[in-house]
C-alpha cells in the first residue's frame, strides 16, 4: 500500500501551512460575536464515530483524518470519486470541442461587424452548454458521494476540499450540496472580516428582449488581516467566469469554488495578503433577468396596444448577490460607479445622475466585458441599436443600496430647495406609460418631505438628484435606494378617486422612504440585529413627526395609533414574538433576517421610540438623533450608538432605561389597585393567553405611567424604574376619575379595578371629557384586549362599549369595529342565533351614525367627518344593517355598466366588499372586471379583496382559481389571503386549497415576504383543538425556516382564539341576553 495514497499527507502538509492565513480567528470587530474558524466544521457531517475529529485541536485533526483516510475502503472510494470527476471532464472537453466545430462555420462573415456579433452568440451558446454539461457533471459527482457508505461523507469533503483548492486553478466548481458545508471550511454564516471593499466598478448588459444580464465588477478591497482566502458573495441565479486577482506580489487568474447552498463563491490565493495591502479583484457573470421580486428582475407594461418589458433592482435585505458578485453585508459600505448598455429606445436609471451616454457600436461588444482575460462571452449586439449610459460614482454606502433599472420609462419632475446649502436638488418620478399621469401627488409628497429633515436634523441631503421609480411588481411596498427610491404601484401613484386613504397612503410611504436617506444611508446599521435603527425610525419619523409636520390636515397620529400602536401590542403579546434587537447566528441566518422585517421591527420599535421621545421630550430627542447621526455619517451603527446621542442630549441614562425594552421581548401589563390617598401598581409581561411563566415574567420594565386627571392635567413624573411593583401617592385615587397612559404614548396595558373602569367610563364619555380620543382608545383597546386574554371579563369591554354609544369620533370608533369584530370572526361558529345577536350589537353601535352622515360627501365635510363616515358605514354594513345595504347597492349598480368614476372614492373598498358579499354572479363579474382594468391602484386592491369577501361556494372556487394559477401577483397573494380567512364562508376551503397547493406555492415564494403573509393568514382564523391539531402535522413534514415565526404566530393565535371561546362564550351570551340583543 502507498504510505502516503492520493499525495493525502502532502495536501494535509499544504493545508497545515495555510492555517494561520485561512483558519485562524478573525480578529475583533463590531457586533453579534462571530465563531472562529474551527476544524469542527471539517467533520460537521460525520457520524458518531467521528466525532472526535470535530472537537480535536487543529493540529491532531488533520493527523487523525490522514489516519483514517489509510483504510482501504475509503481509498477505494475516493479514487473511484475522482476517477469518475477525470472521466467527466474529458467527456466534457470532447464535447465542448464539438460545439467548436458545429460552429465553426459561422465565425466567418463578410464583415468584420457580422464576425464579432456572431462570434458574441456563439460565446453565449457555447458557455450555456458548458453550465448544463457543469450541472450535469456535478449531479453525478454527487450520486457517487451518496452511493458511498455514510460514515465517509464528511471525511470526503476533508479531503475534497484540498483537491477543489488545486482544482481552481482549472476551471469554475459548483459544490454539491452532499458535500457542504464542511468543503468549504465555513464556520459561519459571515463572510470573514478579513478584507474591505472599498470601490466598485460595476458593468452591467441589459438585454429586456431576450431577459438576460451580465456583467463585470471590479472590486477594490483594503486587506483587514493576513489571509489567503478571497470569498464573496454570489447568488445561485448567477454564472461566475474566472476570478481575477490581482495583489502586490503578483497577478492570478483562477476559478471559483461556488456554495450555491450559501450562496458563496471562494478562490484561495498561491500566496497570502497583508495586512495593509490593497486587493484587486475581478469578476465576470450572466443571470437571466426573472420574475422573482429579488436581485434585478422583471415586470411588465401595457398601454395602448403597445407593451414590453422593464427591470429593476431589489437588493435587500440578502438580494444584492443575485445582482452583482461581491460583499453583500450591510458593514461592507463602499463607493459604486455603475455603467450600462442597454437597448437604445430604453431608459437606464441608477442611485446617482447620468455622467455620460453614447451609442455603442455592435464591433464593441469584444471590448466592453472583456478584462483581465476572463472568458466572459460578449454581449451580443447583432445589428440593434445600443446605449452606454454611465452614471457618476456615489458616496460611501451598503451594498444593499445599490440600485439601476432599465425600461421605456416617462417620468414626472419637479425640484427642491435645501434650506442647509441653498442648493436645488431636482426630483424625477419615473413610471412606465399606462400609469405615469397618477405619480404627480408622489412628487408633491418629495418637494415637501426632502427639506423637512433637512431642518430637524441639520443635515443636508448629500446627492446630486433624488429619483423614484414605480413598479407593477413589488415585494415589499417600497425601498429607500440611496438616490433611487423604489416601490409599487400602490405605494407610489395617486388619484382624487383613490380617495383620502390612498392620499394618506402615498404621502406615508413616500416620507418613511425618504427617512432612510438620512436612517439607514447615511447611518448604516452594522448588522441586521440593528434592522430597527432604520425601520423604526423611518416608521416614526416618516410616519407620524415629520409628515405631521408637512400635513398636518392629514392627522397621522390617528393613523400611527390604528395602524403601528396596536400592531404592535397585538404582535408582542405572542410568545412566538421577538426582540426588537435580534441575535442572528443560526444556520438559516438569510430566512431569518427575511422574517425580522415585521410588525415587531417596524411598529413595536417606532411605539418604543414614540414613548422615549414623550419621556425625554420631543426637542430633547430629536436632539440627541442629530448628535447619533452627525457622530456616524457615512458609517456603520448599533444600537448603544443612539443611547449614547441621547444620553448626550438628555442627560439620562436612556441605555439603563430602554435595555428591557429593546432587549428583551414583550411589554409589561399594568395591575392598578387605589388606596386612599395613593395608587399601587404592580407589572406582569403581557401575553395574549394571560399566562407567562415565572421565567417570562422576569423581565421589569422602566415604565413612564403618565396619568391624567379628569380636569386635563398630566403628571409626567410617575416612573415604575424597573421594580414589580411600587406605590405613588396620589391625594384623590378614590375619588376623581384618572388614567394612566395619557394619549395612549406608552408600549403597555392597564387593568383598572372594575370600579375604577366603570367610574373613568362615565367620565369619559362626557361630551367636555378631558380624556382625549386618544385615552379613550387605549381604554378601549385595553378592555378588549385583556378580555381576550383573561386578565378580565368581556363582558366588561362590552360594558365600556355600551357606555361610550354616543361617541362620535373616528379613531375610537375604529377600535370599536375593530374589537366588536374581531369578538364575530373568532364566534363564527358559536349558534346562529348568538352571531345574529352579535350583528345586532354592531347595528346598534355604527348604523345611526351611518344614517346620519348618510353615503354622500358633501364638500365642506372635513377629514374627520369623511374619516367617520367611511367608519361607521364600514361597520354597518359588515354587521348587515338593511338600509346601509340598500345605499350601497344602489351606489353599485352604475358600476354594471362601467362608470367607476362614479363610485365615492371614500367607500370604495366597503361598496364593493359588500357588493359581493350579499350580490350574486353579476357583481362578482363587474368586480372582476375592475381587477383586470383598474382605475387607479386603489381599485384593484380594493376588488381583490371583494372577491374574496363573496358566500358562493361556486365564486369562492373561482376566487381560489386566480389565486393559484397564478392571475394575482405574487406581491398580492398575502392581500387575498387575508380577505379569504376573513371570510367565514371561504375560510376552511382556503385552508384546504392551501394544503394541496403549498408546496409549490412555498417554492415559486422562495426569499419573498409574501411567504409569511400567507402562511399566517391561511391559520389564524381557526378556533379549535382539532384545527390546531391539523396545522401542526400538516407542517411537521416541511422544512418551515423561511417562515418559522409566521408559522408560530399563527399557531399561536388559535390557541388564544380557542381559550378565549371557552372561557367567554357564556359570559358574552349572558350579556347579549341582558341588553335585549339575544
């Protein structure tokens, strides 16, 4: 026997040299701690027998690997491996020399042109044919690895990956997923921190006939530490030529060792860099431009009898890689030039102003791709018309910000003036031609937001321009690309007839994007544990303080209350919640980053940041922001970043008060008892089955209880600090009514002794009440909340219902529907006569004022009367009150014959739900139509959710038809899902169609957000042991890590259900029967 089989020795030899240049620690930098390189993951996969090999010092596991490599068995084995992958090869040499010859022919012309153009197709062709021949041969590759015995998987990617390593200098190699991870020695979902892009240099070939991209980026990098290992990002659309380094002691040309699995590309160096030294490396690719929402993809137009393609980027969170190779982490800030050739009759947009545009002659095409002697198959021209547009080079940023599109675009302008600098800053919204009349409002929203930060922040807005661009196809609303804001129809376009919601939606969108120019782009968050520092206070500050500021008639803290304060208190009652900041080191660290983007990030950390600012005061806050911004401009933030600016500005220490709130998951629930001349208040964590463990419940939270009187005044100097429980002594607890949380500023709850409840009920229902309408829905939301939860009884919400029947503002009217039906939704099965009982409660509640305002707007009708209106007769209509019914049938019927524009723009949604709802095949189809040919954004948004709100069995099959054959978009699905499981006739068969379609539905969803709308949606409406049952096998047999935490909140959310039902059903039947309503 050889005493050294296959050189093993002298590879391990090699591979023990390259040790402290690969494997050793990272060293320190800012952030989640990161694992060191270890050899245990050179065994991770290996059985029991080996399991010492993972846990030995470096050193004695190479020695102990090269003892077991000795057994004849294995030997046999890995050469019979890599006799196979030899045989491959040449069988793929001789091949690819036959596709030489077949066109051999057609690289003659008479002209130089038809040459180079032909050639460029044959390149194209004949790499094509290499990738298939690749994929094939990597298929095989790992049959053999799977035919072999078990116990020697993991020892084969040891040693495979030091043949891979010499078999870089061959060609490209794309690691089969048997082999990974232990191939590529990777012992962490991070790239190592061993090299610093500093510029990018970006080519990029956008062909929109043909739905095909490439290109070349050519990466400067500052070498962090010692190392011998080049390893970037790149995704597994992508086809990756060879890889050009080029270093201070010389120049290589070597192929990349591909991990599609972790979307990774690694190239190890002859020689190691040094700390100091600069990096050059270079990297030709092709994709296909898809439809997939991620990476640049697709969508399309139509416009009078003309139609076509467009693209766009959609880079984050994980989603750079699938666009361009390189370094797709937030901390990896650098500056991008980017350069494209596209068709002539196209438009190409990118994050900063055109520097220069030229036509590209076809004899180019050699030239423009071809660098550093990749072999990148040149674009091919043919003899269409070409444009090279290039753009100037931005400022420091994330990779993720990085964005280009490429269409017949026609745009809207306008400009701006900073006050800081005086300069103007032209604004550009781009739109393809069937919806660009409707981007006007969008780039009124742009003029008045831009210069609003500017002054609260004394920070000017650092580029040239300020673009946005609109698209049909959109996963996720909209994104803040530094100079090039992008985001989907509904976000971005607006009509008079899309009425005050999608006014109200447009200007919301528009200013939380244009937050991120200042949180987010210019601060970065160093990792997406930090995802909060950006959408939380692009929520609050785009959301609520700045458009409150530049549209104040649009009263956004109703808004913020409805739409992100009771979010977020719903969604962190769950245990399946989590922290605002997050610790990502998991092995599905991309799913799980993908699910941070939710109500908790979003709306939980803006409700946080609401209340430190009433803690602080809102000048103080917005001051200690500046100092966090000015402190990191153009640079990488965590969390104590911020505490610190406040701390600065305040005074305080906002770390010490704010640690629970960040840190741990949940909020507190307030128990409050008054004694005679005080109030005791004790804190429990806030959970939605009302049962925490004493594990759960060791959290105290710093909590600001701001009580107000009911003669308007506000003690804001009542603080629980952290303690279960303190006294506070106030001289009339038994006597005056009070409440604490005034305008509902605070991230808690609070349980009122009954007496007390009843005594602040009367009080504030007075019509010269000084508890606002925003006491009076925290009050309300509570009741029912904490009813549902069995902290108290639901016939005491109903109670402070009944009392409140006079009331007449929208906001508190809105938690009404909102309570009273979501007390229907989880009845839905209880008797008839107890759901016919509830419906009369909801007629009594909303119908009186709905006939009172009536279906018209008249045109002195303010806001909030138009706000009420669209509220009460929502409500009244859902509850089946006849005469509204009637109204909206008779405001349907022009509808049958096409005049949309006929329809009160405010009741949109609500005519055409209820249209459907109570109408039969006729309505369904004139709904139907205005899907397919919609009037504005806010039509067919509004339409799908009517088909989804029909009774007929026959419609409700119809509804589930488009639904998966694909006619809804992808971005819609979350949307008609929910309209289904609201509907109690469609909810079981929605979950049925789900089960027989999932699978694939999972896979066309793959890395989309859509994914988790619709898991959570199809579940949450359940009630019952037996259902919970049925969801929990039927996801035990698939892999749930794209959508674990939706999985688990909906899971979560019938076990509530079905715990509030037993527990409550007799006391709200009781109720119902004492008030004459059953």
């Amino acid at each position: 026997m050889d005493d050294d089989p296959g050189g093993v020795r002298a590879l391990l030899a090699k591979l023990r040299e390259q040790q402290d240049r690969v494997m050793e620690p990272a060293p320190p930098r800012r952030g989640p701690p990161r694992r060191p390189w270890d050899t245990a993951r050179l065994a991770q996969s290996a059985p029991a027998p080996h399991t010492s090999v993972r846990t030995m010092p470096y050193a004695q596991a190479v020695e102990r690997i090269y003892e077991l490599a000795r057994d004849p068995t294995f030997q046999a084995h890995i050469q019979k491996l890599f006799d196979e992958q030899v045989s491959l090869e040449r069988q793929l040499a001789a091949q690819r020399l036959d596709i030489v010859g077949q066109h051999e022919e057609r690289l003659r012309g008479p002209t130089g042109a038809r040459t180079q153009a032909q050639h460029a197709r044959w390149a194209w062709d004949a790499l094509r044919a290499w990738d298939d021949h690749i994929d094939a041969q990597q298929r095989q590759l790992e049959q053999v690895v799977r035919r072999s015995p078990r116990s020697m998987w993991s020892l084969a990617g040891c040693l495979s990956v030091l043949v891979l390593a010499w078999h870089s200098l061959l060609s490209t190699t794309y690691v089969p997923a048997t082999l990974r991870p232990s191939m590529l020695l990777m012992a962490s979902n991070r790239l190592p921190d061993t090299l610093q892009p500093v510029h990018y240099d970006l080519s990029i070939f956008s062909d929109l006939q043909d739905l095909r991209f490439q290109g070349t980026v050519n990466i400067t990098l500052h070498v962090v530490s010692d190392t011998s290992l080049v390893q970037f990002h790149a995704g597994r659309n992508m086809h990756l030529s060879q890889v050009y380094v080029s270093t201070a002691s010389g120049s290589y040309l070597l192929h990349p060792i591909v991990d599609t699995g972790h979307e990774r590309a690694s190239v190890l160096l002859p020689r190691a860099v040094r700390e100091g030294e600069r990096l050059f490396v270079v990297v030709g690719y092709r994709a296909h431009i898809d439809n997939s929402m991620r990476g640049y993809y697709y969508s399309t137009w139509a416009h009078e009898g003309r139609s076509g393609h467009y693209a766009l980027t959609q880079m984050e969170p994980t989603s750079a890689r699938r666009a361009y190779p390189g370094w797709d982490e937030p901390a990896y800030k650098a500056t991008f030039r980017v350069r494209m050739v596209h068709r002539h009759h196209t438009t190409a947009v990118a994050n900063m102003p055109t520097a220069s545009e030229r036509a590209v002659h076809p004899a180019e095409s050699a030239t423009l791709f071809q660098t550093h002697r990749l072999q990148i198959a040149s674009p091919a021209l043919g003899s269409d018309a070409w444009t090279l547009t290039e753009f100037e080079t931005t400022p420091v940023m994330a990779p993720y910000l990085v964005a280009w599109a490429n269409g017949e675009f026609e745009y809207v302008s306008g400009h701006t003036q900073s006050p800081l600098t005086g300069r103007t800053i032209p604004l550009r919204l781009f739109a393809t031609p069937d919806v660009i009349s409707q981007a006007h409002f969008a780039v009124d929203v742009m003029k008045r937001v831009l210069p609003a930060y500017e002054e609260v922040f004394d920070i000017a807005y650092p580029l040239p321009k300020l673009d946005a661009l609109v698209a049909a196809d959109f996963d996720f609303g909209a994104m803040e690309n530094w100079g090039l804001i992008t985001g989907r129809h509904s976000a971005f376009l607006y009509k008079k007839q899309a009425g005050i919601q999608g006014r109200k939606a447009t200007a919301g969108i528009m200013s939380h994007e244009i937050a991120h120019m200042w949180f987010g782009n210019i601060a970065t968050l160093a990792w997406w544990d930090s995802l909060w520092l950006n959408e939380a206070f692009a929520t609050l500050m785009g959301e609520l303080l700045i458009l409150d500021r530049v549209y104040p008639e649009l009263e956004s803290t109703r808004d913020f209350l409805l739409a992100q304060w009771i979010r977020a208190m719903e969604l962190d009652a769950k245990r399946s919640s989590h922290r605002i900041e997050v610790p990502l080191q998991g092995d599905n660290v991309e799913q799980e980053i993908t699910q941070l983007f939710d109500g908790i990030t979003y709306s939980k950390g803006a409700a946080v940041l609401r209340m430190l600012a009433q803690m602080l005061g809102q000048n103080t806050f917005l001051e200690g922001v500046t100092l966090y911004l000015k402190s990191h401009l153009y640079g990488s933030t965590v969390t104590n970043d911020l505490w610190h600016g406040l701390t600065t500005a305040s005074g305080a220490n906002v770390s010490q008060i704010m640690r629970a709130w960040v840190q741990e998951q949940g909020f507190p629930v307030l128990f409050v008892t008054e004694e005679a001349h005080a109030i005791h208040v004790r804190q429990h964590r806030c959970l939605e089955t009302g049962d925490p463990t004493d594990e759960e419940d060791a959290t105290l939270w710093h909590v600001p209880l701001a009580l107000r009187t009911a003669d308007g005044h506000v003690n804001q100097t009542y603080m629980l600090s952290g303690t279960r429980e303190a006294t506070f002594p106030w001289p009339h607890a038994q006597t005056t009514p009070w409440k604490l949380n005034a305008d509902t500023m605070g991230v808690y709850r609070v349980a009122y002794t009954p007496t007390h409840l009843a005594k602040l009920a009367k009080a504030a229902a007075r019509h010269d009440s000084a508890f606002t309408a925003e006491d009076r829905l925290g009050l309300l939301n509570d009741a029912f909340t904490l009813s549902q939860a069995g902290y108290t009884k639901t016939s005491a919400a109903l109670d402070l219902l009944h009392t409140w029947k006079h009331e007449r503002s929208s906001l508190v009217l809105q938690a009404a529907a909102m309570g009273l039906g979501r007390l229907a939704s989880v009845w839905w099965e209880q008797p008839r006569r107890v759901r016919a009982a509830l419906d009369r409660l909801r007629q009594a509640t909303f119908a009186p004022l709905a006939r009172e305002l009536t279906l018209e707007t008249r045109p002195d009708d303010s806001l909030a009367t138009r706000e009420l209106r669209a509220t009460v007769v929502a409500a009244a209509a859902a509850a089946g009150d006849a005469w509204t019914l009637k109204e909206i049938q008779r405001r349907f019927a022009p509808l049958h014959d096409g005049q949309d524009d006929l329809l009160e723009p405010d009741l949109l949604r609500t005519v055409l739900m209820e249209a459907v709802r109570h109408g039969g095949e006729r309505e369904y189809e004139t709904v139907l139509r205005m899907y397919r040919e919609p009037a504005t954004p806010a039509h067919k948004a509004a339409a799908l959710l009517a088909l989804g709100s029909t009774q007929q069995p026959a419609l409700i099959e119809r509804t589930l038809s488009m639904v998966f054959n694909d006619e809804v978009k992808m971005q819609d699905l979350a949307s008609i899902y929910t309209a289904l499981s609201a509907n109690p006739a469609s909810r079981r068969r929605l979950w049925e169609a789900t089960k027989a379609h999932f699978d694939k539905l999972a896979a066309t969803l793959e890395g989309n957000f859509s994914l988790m709308g619709i898991v959570k949606a199809a579940i949450s409406g359940f009630t019952s042991e037996s259902d919970r049952e049925d969801i929990e096998q039927f996801f035990a047999r698939r892999t749930t890590s794209t959508y674990s935490m939706s999985l688990a909140q909906g899971l979560e959310s019938v076990v509530a259900q079905t715990r509030w039902l037993q527990r409550s059903a007799s006391d709200v039947e009781a109720w119902l029967q004492q008030q004459g309503y059953l």
